[in-house]
C-alpha cells in the first residue's frame, strides 16, 4: 500500500481553512494536520468534523507565540505538503492596529519559512493570498500586474507574497501563490456581507451598505476555491502565481439585493446606505485564465446556488446562530 500523502493546513479554524481540509478528507490517500490558534470549532463553522474516521489530527498552535512548537511538529510530521492560510484578513480594522497585521501576516510567515528553508521533506508549500495587493482593478488583472494595495492588510500580504518569491529565487523554496477573490458560502463567519445579509433579513435588521454597496467584487464559492486549492498543491507549478477566480464582478448590492428576493423582502426596506470604509477599492476583477489552462480548473458553483445554500445554513442553525457574535472581535 502507497504511503498517504501528508498534508498540513496552517489555519484550519478559518473558513476556507475548514473547507480544504473537508476537501482533502475526501481523498483517503490524504492524512492531514491542522493548526490553529483558536481551540477548534464546532461543526457550525468546520464541516470536516461531520466526517467518521477521518485521518486528521488537529493542534492549538499560534505562529506568534508557538513557531518553536510548530517547527518541531513540522519536523515530526513531514508534510510534503503545507497550506498557510493564516493571516488577519479583515480591511477595516487593519488600520487600527497595523502591527498586529505584520506581525501575523509577515513576520510569522518569515520565521516559519526560514525554519523550512532546508526541510527535506517539504515539496510545496501553498500560500494564501489576495488580489487586494493590486488595489482596485477595475478591468481583469494577471498575475504578473503591479502592487498597489491601499490598506495595512493589503500591504502585508504583498510583502508576505514578495518575500516568499524572494525565498524561492534564492533558495528554492517550494512556494506556490494562490491569490482567490471574495469567497463566501456555508460555514462562513457571521459578520462577513452575505451571511450577515441573511441573518440580519431573518432577525429583522437592517443591512448597512458601505458606500452604498457599489464596490464591485467577485464573489466565488469557497468549495470552488478549495477545488483550485488542491489542483495547485498537487499538480502546479513550484513558485508560480494562480488567480482563481469567476467569470464576473457584481455589486455588493446587487448580492444583498439577490438575497432580499430569495428570501422574499424589499431591498429598500432590508437596507440603508452608510459611509465607505477608507482604503475601500472600487473593485476587485482578477485573470484566472492560467489556472484554468494550466489546472484544468473552473468554477462550478453559480452564484445563486450558494446564495441558496447560506440561507438554507442559516435556518437548518438558527439557534446556534443565535449565540454567535455577529461583529469581528479583534484578538492580536
């Protein structure tokens, strides 16, 4: 019998994080470790855990405080294969504590990988990152185009992104970029706009729209991310750069609006216009056109499919819901 594949997902508490690692289960060849810095989660927000006799371990490490404890489970471990998608990723509040951001985002990042830097056993290392490091792109945008990331967390995570090339051309190191637009889908935490739009609809609140909600993003399911995820840990090459996203934009209004009639009341009524938060890019359009040629990959999930399958989340969990907070909490 072939050795199982190792595989270590860094983040595995995050949403996308969950996701994965429920994507790889599915795959018995596959034996994976998950490392977060919070204990983890119900199966509300990480669907692997409905899984029976699932090959998977999980460990309440944190990159800030704990790398000593994660290199030697690296070093215990072997993974051939590591996904790091730990990372501060909310905008707004990078800009009140933008240390907290470098640290996790870059510092972290810079330490476990020069503690990688000769592992034997590591063949690719996936990294995490965002299309906000080319700021707003209002035509689609490749993955060779220039940085322009207009808030703390962009910049981090441009500088992450630089460094790890920087790794790979002096080094080798195996690093290959993943750079997803606005994934959404069940699972995903409560304060994020499109299980917000429903709970909030369903408890009878009213839906704040930023700007008016005119920033357009590329919304795409986290299940067709975590498909492209896998193709490039497997099968893409060591230090290249793959976009995943859809083949359109929307306003974020128009998702919210999208939601209203799914679940049957009036966008005027469900919604007001509030300020834009700064550093707010106009929008978010991105090229996947390599990883659709070089991976075989493309999005299978419509858009109001998952918008159906939130709502659907929503109510099967109504009372667990309840007992969520519904706002960010900062924890550096």
């Amino acid at each position: 019998m072939a050795e199982k594949r190792r595989i270590l997902v860094l983040g595995s508490n995050a949403f996308a994080g969950a996701d994965l690692v429920d994507l790889l289960l599915q795959d018995q060849d596959n034996q994976v470790v998950g490392v977060s810095r919070s204990p983890e989660k119900s199966e509300l927000f990480l669907p692997y855990r409905r899984r029976t006799g699932a090959d998977f371990r999980f460990y309440q490490m944190d990159l800030n405080r704990d790398m000593d404890q994660v290199l030697e489970l690296c070093r215990q471990f072997r993974p051939s294969h590591i996904v790091n998608m730990t990372a501060l990723c909310e905008v707004a509040p990078s800009w009140e504590h933008p240390q907290h951001w470098f640290q996790t985002n870059l510092c972290a990042l810079a330490e476990l990988a020069r503690g990688l830097r000769d592992a034997p056993y590591l063949e690719r290392f996936l990294q995490i990152s965002s299309p906000e490091v080319y700021g707003s792109c209002a035509r689609p945008v490749k993955e060779d185009a220039p940085f322009n990331p207009s808030t703390p967390y962009a910049v981090s995570k441009a500088a992450a992104d630089m460094f790890l090339q920087t790794m790979h051309r002096q080094y080798g190191f195996p690093v290959i970029i993943i750079r997803s637009t606005n994934y959404y889908g069940a699972h995903q935490q409560l304060w994020k706009i499109i299980p917000r739009s429903v709970i909030y609809i369903k408890s009878g609140r009213t839906i704040e729209l930023h700007g008016g909600g005119r920033a357009v993003k590329s919304f795409i399911h986290v299940r067709d991310v975590s498909r492209g995820e896998v193709l490039a840990l497997f099968q893409g090459r060591v230090g290249q750069i793959y976009h995943l996203s859809p083949e359109r934009g929307y306003q974020v209004r128009q998702v919210v609006e999208r939601i209203c009639q799914l679940m049957g009341v009036e966008f005027e009524q469900a919604t007001r216009t509030v300020d834009e938060r700064p550093g707010q890019d106009a929008a978010y359009l991105v090229d996947s056109e390599k990883a659709r040629r070089e991976l075989g990959w493309s999005p299978r999930v419509e858009l109001d499919q998952g918008l159906a399958e939130v709502i659907q989340w929503v109510e099967a969990n109504w009372p667990g819901i309840l007992e969520q907070p519904l706002e960010y909490r900062h924890r550096a």
